[in-house]
C-alpha cells in the first residue's frame, strides 16, 4: 500500500477551504492509503507565536481533524515535535542544501517581502524541514496545493542529492498528488481569490449558525447582470462556484439559468447557501467542541500517533546516520 504524509501548521482554525481542498480527500484517502497526518508546530516557529498560542492551536486542530472524519486508527495523527528524530535528519539535509537555492525559492521571497523584520534562518530552511517531514517517513505521494508544489521539488532535490554524496538508493523522490482529479480552489467570500485566513474572507469550520449566515449574506456581489446571457465577471463567478461546493450543482445550475435571464436575486441564492453551509457544519462543530472539551482523549491520540511515528522514524534515522558513517547510539 503507498504511503501518504501531510501536515498541517496550527495557525488558527481550519476554514471551508481546507475542508473541501484538503480534509475530505484526507478522510477517503485514510480507507486507501498508509496515511499518516500531523500538525507541524515546528514550521509555525517562523512566526514566533506564545507558547499558549502553540498548544490551543494544536489542541484547535487536532479536534478539527478528528471533527471531519480523520479516524487515528486508520490514520495516526501526531505533533510534529513529538517525532524527535525528524530534528537530526532536518540537520542531514540541511548540510546538504545550499544558499543559493534556498534563496530563490518563491514562497521564501514572499515571506521576505510581506515580514521584512522576521527574515529568520527557519524561513530560510523551511524546505529542508518539510523535506525531513516526508523523507523520515519514505513517503509515495504528499498531497499538496500549487504553493508548495517548489518545495516539493525541494524534497525531490535533497533525497536524489543524498542518494548521490552517498552511494546509495535510500531516498526515494515523494511524488505531489491531488486526490480529486484537480485541486478544489474555493474562493473567498470577498469574491477575489481564494478564501485564506490570511485575507480574512474565510467560513471557519466552528462558526456558529449565525455568523455563517451573517457572513454570506455579505458575500460580495454586483448590481446583476444588464444583458441576457451575459459573462460573469470574476466576482460573481466565484459566488457560483461556492455556491455548487455549499449547495450542490443542481441548485447552482438554478440559479445560472436565473442569472441568464437576468432574474438573479443574490439574496435568495445567498440564504440557500447559509442554509446548506450551516447544515454541513452544525454536525462538524458540535463534534469539535466534544473533541476540545476531551483532553484526556486528545493527549491518548497524540500520544499514541507519535509512538507510532516515532518509531518510523527511528528506523531511518539508524540506517541513515550508518549511511552517513555516524556509530549507532
């Protein structure tokens, strides 16, 4: 069975966008592949976040995970520095990585652009660090979005680079993988993009009923269309393709043909919407405030994730320091 790794920085709550572009597939993925999941508290670092941030951003997650169908029997989901050994094959790959190269990767840049007074040496290697994340575990396929798809060819780089200083086929090159048969990108309420936390225009997973609907019911739209079959312009194309994400294609159909005839009335799509949005939410967000009031059972899955991670992860870390020439502890 191939094996599949993703993660996931705890940097607030998981919004609709994560759950149609990632979360769904990672529940059908959990009955098809050796998948393993975990929150990637180290690469949050680079944003220097409180220690109190840090635990109710994992503990926030995990119960979003387990909300949306992740079963941890199937899966096993674990906090990234719980697997120390990931820290001494990050350290490998890093003597091995080089300034010139890190420097140019995009998603670098960007962050240098938008923090320029926290250009920290981990924003520098964060390649390196989701590098270690996946070659630790000899990962098949890693499911990720067009922005991560050059650190993918990062991980690509380090393990053919480690396999040629050493003499050996040890790495093998983790392919990126879509689950659908195309990425799902759902856009932003504000009618631009896609919905990010960062752009504030996100429905988050816990929203209650009335924020949800209050949300979309702001959702930017225009003054309606002037002529009979007119082009959408962007921002309203993107109500309509969440609108068939919440509501589903025959309603979305619906409401085009309405469009078409210059009937729309935004307002009654847009509490369609609410209604569906917050019929596929009431049930996730009642089990994420079960989850979160649970710790004895969130440190118990942790726990056993990392067990299970860990000790992957130690059978690599021993072949790979006797590659490398380092005695056996």
């Amino acid at each position: 069975m191939e094996r599949v790794i993703s993660g996931i920085r705890p940097t607030g709550n998981l919004h609709l966008g994560n759950y149609f572009g990632a979360v769904k597939s990672f529940v059908k993925m959990q009955d098809e592949y050796d998948c393993m999941f975990f929150i990637a508290d180290w690469h949050s670092l680079t944003t220097h976040p409180t220690p109190e941030n840090i635990r109710n951003s994992v503990k926030t997650i995990l119960s979003e995970y387990l909300a949306c169908g992740i079963d941890p029997e199937k899966a096993p989901i674990y906090v990234q520095s719980d697997v120390k050994q990931v820290l001494e094959l990050y350290l490998y790959l890093n003597m091995n990585a080089y300034l010139g190269e890190l420097e140019r990767v995009t998603s670098f840049k960007e962050k240098v652009r938008k923090q320029p007074d926290n250009v920290n040496a981990g924003l520098l290697t964060y390649p390196c660090l989701m590098a270690a994340d996946i070659l630790m575990h000899k990962a098949d396929k890693v499911p990720v979005g067009k922005d991560q798809e050059q650190n993918m060819e990062m991980a690509r780089l380090f393990a053919r680079r480690f396999n040629r200083i050493y003499g050996v086929e040890y790495f093998k090159e983790p392919a990126s993988f879509h689950f659908a048969d195309k990425a799902v990108k759902v856009p932003g309420l504000d009618g631009t993009g896609k919905m990010g936390k960062s752009e504030g225009n996100c429905l988050y997973l816990c929203d209650d009923e009335k924020t949800v609907t209050k949300k979309i019911m702001r959702a930017v739209t225009d003054q309606g269309p002037t002529q009979l079959n007119q082009e959408k312009p962007e921002v309203i194309q993107n109500l309509f393709t969440l609108c068939e994400l919440l509501s589903g294609k025959e309603a979305a159909e619906y409401y085009n043909d309405l469009y078409n005839r210059m009937e729309i009335r935004y307002g009654d799509m847009k509490k369609q919407m609410a209604a569906d949005a917050n019929a596929l939410l009431a049930p996730i967000r009642e089990k994420i405030i079960a989850y979160a009031n649970d710790d004895a059972l969130l440190e118990r899955i942790m726990r056993q994730g990392a067990e299970k991670a860990a000790a992957r992860a130690e059978k690599t870390i021993e072949e790979v320091r006797e590659i490398i020439g380092f005695r056996k502890i």
